[in-house]
C-alpha cells in the first residue's frame, strides 16, 4: 500500500483501551466541592475501589470539570442526596437531630430519615461531598448563628471551582440566617418583656377594679340583710296597727252619720309593698268614701289636683260642699276630729299635730321601746274612666303587657284632700285648701308585688330580681343623707319609687334585673336618679305632665346628684 507520507499505524486494542480508562478515571477523579485530598470510592455497581490522587484535579480542564459535575447532578436523585453527609456531620447529627425535632416542627433524625430513603430509592453511588439540606436544619436550629464572614469562608472551602453551584450556597445562608435571626430573637425577649410590663399594669388595674366591685358587692349585701325587718316585729306591729284601725273604722260607721259608709281600709305604702327597711314603724292606711256620681275638673294645668262636683242625689258628703265644691279642708278637719275622739280611750296611741297639706291623721304609739306612726288618710274613691291627663301615662306595655295596663286602668281611682303651696291660692274661683290630688297608690301597690315579665318572676319556682332590693337601697341611701344635711327634707321615698318604675319601664326584662347583678342594677337606678335631679325633671308615673320636682330648689337637686353620684363612685362609704 503506498501513499503520500508516512504509512499510518493502526490501533491496537490495548491502545484505545487505555484511552478510555482514562477519560473513564478523569470523569471518576472529579468530585464535587468540599472534597478534595479526601478518599472517594467508586465504581460500587462492578466492586471496584480506586483511590484519586490529589493531583489529578489540576490536570483536567475547566470545562471537563463543568460537564462532570452537572452530570453527576443530574444523575442523582434530590432525595438521596439528602442522605449523604461528611463523617464529621454524621458525628453530630444525633445530637443536632434532636434539637431540630423541637425547632424544626419536630422533624425526623437523620438515621430515620436515611432508613425511609433506603428504603424508598434504589442504591446509587455514595457521594458525600455533598451537604444534606436535613443535616442543614438540624445545624440550623441546634447551632448558633454564624456571621456572614464565617459563611463565606465557609462556601469559600466547600465551593472553589463551581460557581454555578450558588443555590446551595444561598439555601445554607438563608438557614443560617434564620437561625441568627432565632438568635436576635431570644436576645430580643429581655426587652419584649419589659414591653409588656403596660399589659401586666393593665391587668393589676384590672384586678383591683374586679376587688372593688366584690367589695362593693358585699357592702350591698350586706346593708340589704341590715334593712330586714324582723319577723316577730312586723308581727307585734302588724297586731297593734290592726287593732287600732279596726277601732277607728266601727267608731266612723257607728257615732258618725257623714262618714257611716266608710269602705274597708285599703292597706298602701311601702310595708304593705314589702319595701319597708330597718323597722316596721311606718304604716299607711286609706279609709275611702265612695260617691256614685261626681264631677271633677282639673286645677291648674299638671293634670294632678281637681276640684270636685257632687250631682244631685242624697249623699251624707254634701255637708262639705262650697259653692257646689266638695270642700277637702272642711272634709279632712270633720274626719281629724272623729278619729281624735275614738282614739282618747286608747291611752297608749296620740295624735300628733297636723301638718300643712297633709292628706292624713298621723297616730304613733310604742311597741317594745319602737315608736309607730300611722298615717290614716282620708280619701274619695271614683268608679269612673281615668282622667285624660292620665293617657300617655303608666308606659307598661312591653314590662307587664298590654292586657295588663287596661286591667289597671279599669279600676277606680281615688282623690284625697291634698294641695301644694298656699292654700289660699285661687284658680277659677277653687281655693287651693280646697282641691283634691289624684292617688294611683292601689295601683303602685299591684304593680309592685307582680313587677316580672315573666309570671312566674320572685315566686317559688320561678328566678328571683333585685327590682325591690335597689329600691329599699335607694330610699336607704337618701334617708342617710337626709339624716346628714337637713336640706334635702323635702327629697321622699316617693321619689325613690317613681324612678324605679320609670327603671323598669326601660329595662323591661326580668334577666335585666337579676339579683347577681345587685351592684350593677343598683348604680343604673342610681344612674337614673341623678339624671333626672340634674334636669330638675320627674314626672309622675301616671300623669307625665306632673314634674314631681317642679317645687323644689333645683340647686338640691343638683346638690343631691352630686352627693348620690359621690357614694356610688367611691362605693357607698356611707354604708360602712
């Protein structure tokens, strides 16, 4: 054979195998970062071991070593990579592992998480110069922090010739700032705790305000047990008061002939509402005159004093008439001087001195070293429709119901011989003296006794109120400090009483009332109290365009709104 040049030798088998032993070992020599100088073995898959000169590297090329890497990148799978790690790492991985398993969500130890990739993934070629992402974790909560000079001397000796590995890099920068971060935040507690030394204050406040109230409550509680009235008491006075009345009713029908057809007594006021506190030595009795037929006409404009009229027809009241006017003085000094004259046999009862429009002969007499006093009023009962003023009155609709208020406003009402300021005051030719003011008193008795939404409110087998128990607290508190500045005299328990029923007009359900809110039901209905002494403003429950407190100083009443708003704000020290 002949041609140009020199004849070409071909190429024996042990030549070309030699070359590809090579480029074989070449690919095998080149191993990721972080383990150079270090024994690798390979080739598990045909049982063969060969050790990597730590020169070799030098030799290849740049872009061997690019080819080499990614190839080995690709050819393992993410999760068998997490099972690998340096000896020195697998040292420390126990204990790391169990400090993750309380700061990573309580992760998996290293070796269980090498047994479930063993046993989920086929075996390929061990390479630890790889870090695993778990060992990683575990670092990262059980380590401290390291500062971003050690992380980048750190990347510096895993990563010299693989710049394109950067995302490994930055996943283990991230973890370590995490935990640096952790760290900062347990360096951070100190000051948080002084942050929330604002909350601990709020929460002490807190405390004391719930204290006060439970002293409040028991201070309550316990003026409430003080008021009661002791059973064998009310029953001496209960006696005593009966005898009397009973005495005085057989005098009028028997050595009288005006007042021969006296009704039975209408027992009113506050110890026949069971409201009466501290001692039964209050009693008002109502000894009422009936008249079939009568006129009355309204004496000034408040719709709460009349005059009236008697039509023609026998009746014994017409001694008393004046000008066709039923004269209530003339009739109230008759009736003084009857029972004046019963009472002389009974030498342990006196009649006291008669008080300027006062509707009532007051008596007053001892049991067992208590003095009694006993207001016998006397009064006019009309069977006939309410008044007009009294239409937007008595607002019971959504408390007691509708059925219930046209119950009460069916029955009769009475009149008795009572007037405001002078009595020589004339209006269209009526003395005041002269004029009789409209009692809802029978009514204010019924509705007090039956004061729940529910039937069944303060029975047996019913929930109990404190609807009562604010009251007497109330009249209590405003006799204390009658007792303490005499000013207030002209401040009654009428008035304690019409604002409860204006109360429960507006709080209209019995769970508004219920007797574990004592406190807090007590300070509204003191609330309310204050308000309308404020605005000099209370208006009859019956008849709203009365204002109960028209004829008193409004500088009082601004002066007891202040002293009852004082008491509830520092928590009744007048009780203690």
């Amino acid at each position: 054979m002949t041609g140009r040049g020199r004849p070409r030798k071909a190429a024996s088998p042990d030549t070309k195998g030699a070359k590809c032993k090579t480029k074989l070992a070449e690919m095998n020599q080149a191993t990721l970062p972080g383990c150079q100088g270090k024994e690798v073995k390979k080739g598990e898959q045909n049982g063969t071991t060969k050790e990597q000169k730590p020169g070799a590297q030098k030799k290849k090329s740049h872009t061997e070593e690019k080819l080499s890497i990614q190839k080995i990148q690709k050819d393992k799978p993410t999760e068998e990579i997490k099972q690998q790690r340096t000896p020195t790492e697998a040292t420390k991985a126990p204990m790391q592992g169990r400090k993750a398993k309380t700061c990573a969500d309580k992760a998996k130890t290293t070796n269980q998480t090498a047994e479930e990739i063993t046993k989920t993934k086929p075996k390929t070629p061990k390479d630890t110069t790889k870090d695993s992402p778990k060992a990683l974790k575990a670092a990262k909560c059980g380590g401290k922090a390291k500062s971003p000079e050690q992380l980048s001397e750190e990347t510096t000796k895993v990563q010299p010739d693989a710049p394109k590995d950067t995302t490994k890099v930055s996943i283990k920068t991230t973890m370590a700032k995490t935990c640096a971060g952790k760290a900062k935040a347990t360096e951070k507690i100190p000051g948080e705790t002084t942050r929330t030394q604002p909350r601990a204050l709020k929460d002490t406040k807190k405390a004391d305000r719930h204290e006060d109230k439970a002293a409040v409550d028991l201070i309550l509680h316990t003026t409430l047990e003080d008021l009661k009235i002791k059973r064998i008491d009310r029953s001496d006075a209960s006696q005593v008061i009966n005898e009397i009345v009973k005495n005085i009713i057989r005098h009028l029908k028997e050595k009288t002939q005006c007042f021969k057809e006296v009704n039975e007594p209408l027992n009113t006021g506050s110890y026949y509402e069971n409201l009466k506190i501290s001692n039964p030595d209050e009693f008002d009795v109502m000894l009422a005159m009936p008249v079939d037929r009568v006129n009355i006409n309204p004496f000034r404009q408040d719709g709460a004093f009349y005059s009236v009229q008697l039509k023609r027809g026998k009746n014994p009241l017409k001694v008393f008439e004046e000008n066709d006017i039923l004269s209530a003085s003339e009739m109230l000094k008759e009736f003084r001087k009857e029972v004046k004259t019963c009472v002389k046999q009974f030498k342990d009862w006196e009649v006291t001195k008669k008080k300027k429009g006062c509707p009532a002969v007051t008596l007053t007499t001892k049991v067992k070293s208590i003095t009694i006093s006993l207001d016998v009023v006397l009064s006019i009962v009309v069977k006939s429709s309410w008044p007009p003023f009294t239409k937007d009155g008595i607002k019971i609709d959504h408390w007691l119901g509708a059925k219930v208020k046209q119950e009460y406003k069916r029955m009769p009402y009475y009149l008795v011989p009572k007037y405001e300021g002078s009595g020589t005051v004339e209006d269209d030719g009526v003395l005041a003296k002269d004029v009789w003011r409209i009692s809802f008193s029978h009514v204010e008795k019924a509705i007090l006794k039956n004061h729940g939404s529910e039937k069944t409110c303060c029975e047996k087998a019913g929930e109990r109120c404190c609807r009562k128990e604010c009251l007497k607290l109330l009249k209590h508190l405003l006799s204390l400090l009658k007792e303490k500045d005499s000013s207030f005299d002209k401040f009654c328990s009428y008035h304690a009483k019409t604002t409860l029923l204006h109360a429960c007009c507006s709080r209209t359900k019995d769970s508004d009332w219920k007797t574990s809110d004592l406190r807090h039901c007590f300070e509204l209905l003191l609330k309310d109290f204050e308000a309308h002494l404020e605005k000099g403003a209370l208006h009859n429950f019956f008849i709203p365009t009365q204002n109960l407190l028209s004829n008193l100083n409004q500088n009082k009443c601004r002066s007891l709104a202040h002293c009852l708003k004082e008491q509830r704000e520092n928590g009744f020290p007048i009780f203690q």
